[in-house]
C-alpha cells in the first residue's frame, strides 16, 4: 500500500492510495464532483464519476478538455471511490487522480499515487512434482510440476533442468518444446524428456543415446527463477531425485490390477466409514491421468459419486462412494478404463510407445475403454 498523496487547496478535498491493485480515492466535496463521501443517488451515480473524475499516468498532459484516461472500473468504497484498472500496474508507476472542471470541462490534477516499487511478494511454491516415487523406468516420458498460484505462459526457460548424481545438467534430457505444455489452470506444467532419444532406432538415440541410464541416479530441478502470473518470483525452488529402473516396454494392463473393497478413513476422502474400493496397479501410472481416465459407473452407466483420490507415486487408485450411495448394491458397478490412460514411460492400454514390430503382444488395441467387475 502507498501513503496518500493530497494538493494543497481546494484540490486537497480529494486524496488517493494504491490499495491491493486499486486507486482509492476520498475527501471532501469539490465544486461540481459528487460528494465521495455519501452513498446516497443525490450525490452522483456510478456513471458520474468517470465524467467527473479519471486516473491517468503522471506525464499526462492536463489542462486541456482532451484527456484519455486509463481502462479500468470505478465502484464506491465506504467513504469513498475504489478504480480498478484494467490491466496491472508496473511497480514504481505515478499515476494522477485528475477533476474535470464542469464548466469548463478542463481537466486538473487534484491527487497523485504511486505504486509500490518493490517486487510483489514471493508467495507462489512447488506443490509437487511428478512422478511421486523414488524410482522411474529407464525410458521416462515426462515430469510434471504443480504450482499453487497460476502462472504465464513463456516462464519456465532455462528453470528446468536435469541434473546426474553430480549436479550438472544432462544436455539436450528435456524436450525445448514451444508453446509449453499448461493445464487449464495454468498450475501445472509438464516437461517431456526428448521423444526422439527416449524411442529406439531414431537417429537421436542411436547418435546420443537415451537421457536416462539404467542404474543411475538423477534430479529433476526447477529453480527459483520462475514467475508466476503475478511477475513475482517462487518462494523457493524445488527438486526431487530417483534411481533408474529397467525400462518399462508393455501396454497397461487393467486384468493385473488388483481391485479390492477396504475399510474407508479419512486419507481415502471418507467421512462417515464405509468401504472404498482401492485399485492396485501393476506398475505406477501418471497420476493425472488416472484421476481422469477411471470411472466408477452403475448399472445404467451412470457416474457412482463419491471421492476419487490417487497416491503420491501413482501405484493405487482410491474411490469412496458418497453417503448416499455407501449402502446401495454394488452388484451392478463397473470400473470403466479409457484406453488413453498411459504409465509412467507413455505406454497406454491401448498401445506401447515404443513398440517392437516384431513382437504380436505390443500390437494396440482398437476399444475407446474397458470394463472390469468389482470383487464381491
């Protein structure tokens, strides 16, 4: 917040401050300006006040009937009047709070504000980062990381970084691909390793060989340079580091899954007991796309509700009916699968990513999804 700033004289009747990204502005009455101070529609009505009184940018040339103020809304505050403006204010910006003369209808500098200059305040972190275990298969597809405030488009170069058991970066691991790769609320970014390294019998991985070698050790960094929607910088940056497994070359397979009935708590997003159905995978998928490719459906193929939660290393896959259905026959429930799901090295059930031609168990399948019964 800035101090407010008053004129000496008449023009002193009106102050301002920069408020959480607002001009407020109060005072007493000035000659032909609605009283700020009082609410009733005697005293000026919403679409008044920007005929009566603008906000421009301090090197704005006043004294003229000719003034183009800056976008924003106008609303009334408790003793007086808050502009938003439109778009964000640069730190260190002046801006004006200028009258127009109603006879005259000259416009003059009745108040100044300034914006903060500090940078905004760090409260932007690293909520996780994907894949959750300690381990990935040797042929890893993709890391993800979950912001907990929004972010732009264009801030994650250079911030991303793949590091060996000695701290320095493996070139040319992750994947420079534009635009980058945001969910719908611009709070999770995923980064792929490069394709063309990752898929046999490329020229990449044939000529540089894969980013990730089997029995070693990596960390997956994002550094604290990152902005967020805000322009201000992370609280911290983040890492996570994991061993290198075998290489995972097999399509996802929901006849291995284990599927049972278990007591429902509190961690699995139950309230008042009950049993949840948990899912054990037969190896660690993506966890985001677990949450959106498993569905629980009725006789009638209809959604069961309740709470669907998945672990921290994407090897278990939870629902806990709602309390209204808690009591109702399962008989009829099935699992549906879409066949898009895929594990951690992008293989789906529907295909493999890196298939051997040669092999008949790697050809795909055509099924949008499959269904699997519940246990008794």
């Amino acid at each position: 917040m800035s101090a407010a700033v008053g004129l000496p004289g008449d023009a002193g009747s009106v102050r301002a401050a920069w408020v959480e990204g607002a001009v407020i502005v109060n005072g007493r009455a000035l000659p032909g300006l609605p009283d700020l101070t009082r609410g009733s529609a005697a005293h000026g009505s919403a679409d008044a006040w920007p005929r009566a009184l603008a906000v421009v940018p301090a090197d704005a040339v006043l004294g003229t009937a000719d003034l183009v103020a800056m976008a924003g809304s106008w609303q009334r505050e408790i003793g007086g009047l808050r502009f938003t403006p439109r778009f964000a204010a640069a730190p260190g910006s002046v801006f004006v709070v200028a009258r127009r003369d109603p006879a005259s209808g000259v416009w003059a500098e009745c108040a100044r504000v300034a914006v903060p200059g500090g940078p905004p305040p760090r409260l932007t972190t690293v909520v996780s980062i994907d894949p959750g275990g300690g381990e990935v298969p040797a042929n890893l597809l993709r890391f993800a990381v979950t912001f907990s405030h929004e972010m732009p488009e264009g801030s994650s170069a250079g911030q991303l970084r793949l590091l060996d058991a000695n701290g320095t970066e493996i070139a040319g691991a992750l994947y420079d691909l534009p635009p980058e790769l945001w969910d719908r609320s611009r709070r999770r970014l995923t980064a792929l390793l490069e394709p063309g390294r990752i898929k046999r019998g490329l020229q990449p991985n044939a000529v540089v060989g894969a980013p990730l070698v089997e029995g070693a050790t990596v960390t997956f960094s994002v550094g604290s340079g990152l902005l967020d929607a805000r322009g201000a910088l992370l609280s911290t940056g983040a890492s996570r580091s994991f061993r290198v497994a075998a290489p995972v070359r097999s399509r996802v397979d929901p006849a291995r899954w284990e599927l049972r009935w278990a007591a429902c708590g509190a961690s699995r997003g139950c309230v008042l007991g009950g049993d949840a159905l948990v899912v054990r995978f037969e190896r660690p998928l993506d966890r985001a796309l677990a949450l959106s490719c498993i569905r629980l459906r009725d006789g009638r193929g209809h959604p069961v509700p309740g709470m669907v939660s998945v672990s921290s290393d994407g090897s278990e896959w939870a629902f806990a009916p709602a309390a209204i259905t808690a009591s109702a026959s399962r008989a009829d429930w099935r699992l549906h699968i879409a066949t898009r799901l895929e594990d951690l090295a992008g293989n789906s059930v529907r295909r493999v990513f890196d298939r051997d031609l040669r092999l008949r168990e790697d050809d795909g399948i055509d099924a949008a999804e499959v269904v699997r019964a519940l246990p008794a």
